[in-house]
C-alpha cells in the first residue's frame, strides 16, 4: 500500500450543529428563577429555534416531536411534566426474548425514563413534578429516549418481528446518489481488505488496526447511514475499540465485518440510505478546544512523523483523526472546510506528498487558523432543494506510537489511549 486513503465526497456537506449554547444558559436561569415551563420552552430552543413553531400547539403545552421512527411528546399541565414515545408493539409469537431485552434496557440502558408496557405495546415513558425539571436533566431523558429508539428499533424488527407503532418518515436517496455509494463502498471495502493483507504481509499489525478503524469511520462519513448499516457500523466501531480480548482476534473480527460490508447487495444498503428527521443526536457539538485537546497527542506524533521523513506514520494517524471526529461529533463548518479540503486534496497521493497536506490542516486546527477565503466546493449543490433542506434537518442537533515494530499489546493500549473509543468520553 503505497498512496493515502481515496477521498469519498459526503452525502451531507454540513453536520454542524443547530444546539445554541446560550439558550442552554437562559433556560437555566429560568429554572433557578422557578420559571418552570418558560425554562422547558427555551430548552427545546437550545435544541433546535423551529422545535416549538413546527411541533408545538398554541399554548405552547402540548409538543409531538419527531425521532427516527419514534415521536416524543411533551405533556405539560397541573404542574407536572410527562414525557412519552411510542416505540413497538409486541409480535404475536416470540415475545418473551424481545421483553427480556427491553427488560436489560430498563436496567442497564435508561437511566430515568422507562420502557413500559400497555396493551402489547411498548412505550418509553417519564413523568415529574416541573420542579424537578431541571434542563441538564430533561435535556439527559430526551437523549437516552432518541438514541435508545434509535439503536435498537430495527434491530427488534428485524430479530424478534416487532412492528413499528409509527412509521419514520423519511426521504430516501435518490438513485445516482445510492449507486455513487455503492461504488464506493464496494472500493474502499476492497482497497481495506488489500491493504490489510499488505500490512500482515509485513507484520505490521499497527497499520492493520488504523486502517480498519479509519475504514469503518470513512463510511459513516460519507454515506451517512441510517438502520441497520448504521447499527452494523457502530458494532464494528466498538468491536475494532477492544482491549479486553487478544490483539489479533479484534484484527480478525475488523476483517469479517469489512467482508460484511463488501457482501451488501445495492439493494439492502439502500434499505438504510435515507434522510430522516431527528430531536436530539446522538453526536455530540463540537467546539474548537476540545478538537484542540483531543488531537493534541495525534498533533505531536504526526509532526514528529513528518520531520523525521515517515509520510505513512504520518498520514494514517491524521486521517484515521479527522474521520473519527467525524464520527463522534457534529462538526462545526470551519473546522469542516479545513479538514475536508485536506482530505480531498491528499487523496491518492503517494505517503510523502499527502503528509504535509494533512499535517497543515491539523496545524490549522491547534493554532485556530481557520479563516480560509478560498471558495470551498460544496458537494450536491444543485442537490433539489426540499432533499437538502431535509437532509440538514436530518443531522441537525446530528466521527499514535510508531506503526511499527512495537508490541501488539502495548501498541493497541497507545492506540486506545490516543484514539478513544467511546462516545460519551468525546468532544461536548
């Protein structure tokens, strides 16, 4: 393997966040002001500014929100606070094993809301006093709700024959759009695989780690994935992220699920390309200081990488970075322009001449130069509008030691230390 990762253009240009920081603050103070439910009204406008006109009634007491295939709502009267969201109804056969998951999410999953049961459907549930609705606390229910519903409702579908109460209304993409990822797919799985069995060649079990990890990040990141491609994607995510299990085993389970991948017909990943609304997301928002401090060890060694004249140590360790950002957080649009630039720039191109490409832009992030006054390039901008619109709508509250020659063991703890792992210790 003698060229950096090809550049794959996204489905959506823009993920950045729509949460506004200060309504968080004045929602706050309302509710230390004991102004209860002005306090809830202006965290839904931390969440998202259209959230209360396109849901909301007059009183502004009643909200019926969209979730992927669930809908939240907001009950607010005689001074209580109830929180809902239909989820499934049961199978007629089968259904003992699916209640013994729901039972496991209730323990060990949902911190204060519930799944409850009511004439064989399942509806997450939360009520309580509006004293005690607290926007932290509110803010942490509607998460758990959204992404609960979010990560397992196919998988119940599909596994024990549960059926939606709702139906997600969703824009799927259109066909150039699928067959484009498709392509892509189908190359970037073989480039993987390739470059995989290079590595191994080698003895360079580093190398094969990065680029199963950035492999699987690279897909989040350019066909944004809904159903059961996403939920395949965050399995493998957290599987290439083990540390409690031989080194060579999580190599070899990274290779399977490639395969997986490889295997797609057009046909079932379509099934989980599509637009859908969203509440809250599961990515978090980023900010310039946390991108700064989680890259700064990355930053580090892909200088020292650079100035020692090794392009793949280099390369690898900053792509492998910045799609994972990805991945973790909604990115903010002028860390987004740089990084993308760098990554569309460099693809292709021999380890050498990539790596100055990628060192600058990362140099860019830690040193807050930002301001870029090239036009950059937006993907699908003649894109119809109404997909447009939606697919923003759709992402909206919506990512090392030397490569060689060390240890396994001690190399994948640098590894986990230096890329992370897991979704709530990331950018918030």
């Amino acid at each position: 393997m003698k060229q950096t990762f090809n550049y794959c253009e996204p489905v959506i240009a823009s993920t950045a966040s729509k949460i506004d920081v200060e309504a968080f603050d004045r929602s706050v103070e309302l509710f230390n002001g004991q102004s209860y439910h002005e306090a809830l009204l202006t965290l839904l406008d931390y969440i998202s500014p259209d959230l209360r006109k396109q849901y909301g009634n007059p009183e502004q007491t009643r909200f019926s929100i969209p979730h992927g295939s669930i809908v939240v709502n907001l009950d607010i009267a005689d001074g209580q606070l109830t929180i809902t969201a239909p989820f499934l109804a049961l199978p007629e056969k089968g259904r003992i094993p699916l209640l013994r998951q729901v039972a496991g999410l209730n323990i060990n999953v949902l911190d204060l809301p519930c799944i409850a049961m009511e004439n064989d459907k399942l509806f997450f549930r939360y009520n309580c006093s509006l004293t005690l609705t607290h926007p932290a606390k509110i803010y942490d229910i509607f998460y758990d709700i959204c992404t609960t519903g979010d990560c397992y409702d196919d998988e119940f579908v599909s596994k024990f024959g549960a059926q939606r109460i709702c139906e997600p209304q969703v824009t799927p993409y259109d066909t150039a759009t699928v067959d484009r990822i498709y392509d892509n797919l189908q190359r970037l799985c073989s480039e993987c695989l390739d470059g995989v069995k290079f590595f191994e060649a080698e003895r360079m079990f580093g190398y094969c780690w990065n680029l199963l990890s950035t492999t699987f990040y690279q897909i989040f990141y350019f066909a944004s994935p809904q159903g059961e491609l996403l939920n395949m994607l965050d399995k493998s995510i957290r599987e290439i992220d083990r540390n409690d299990i031989p080194q060579a085993e999580i190599i070899a389970r990274g290779k399977e699920n490639i395969l997986k991948f490889h295997a797609l017909t057009r046909e079932q990943l379509a099934a989980s390309l599509y637009f859908v609304g969203t509440f809250v997301s599961d990515r978090r928002r980023s900010n310039l200081k946390n991108i700064q401090d989680n890259f700064e060890e990355a930053f580090d060694n892909i200088t020292s990488y650079l100035e020692t004249g090794d392009g793949r140590a280099c390369c690898t360790v900053a792509i492998n970075k910045f799609y994972q950002m990805y991945y973790y957080n909604n990115v903010q649009d002028d860390v987004n322009e740089v990084v993308a630039k760098a990554l569309r720039n460099s693809s292709g191109k021999s380890w050498d001449e990539a790596a100055p490409i990628l060192h600058d832009a990362m140099r860019m992030i830690m040193e807050d130069e930002l301001d870029d006054d090239e036009p950059v390039e937006i993907p699908f901008a003649n894109m119809d509008m109404q997909a447009v619109q939606e697919a923003a709508q759709a992402m909206q509250a919506q990512m090392q030691q030397a490569m060689q020659g060390l240890n396994m063991e001690e190399y994948m703890k640098n590894m986990m230390a230096m890329f992370g792992g897991r979704k709530e210790d990331e950018n918030k």
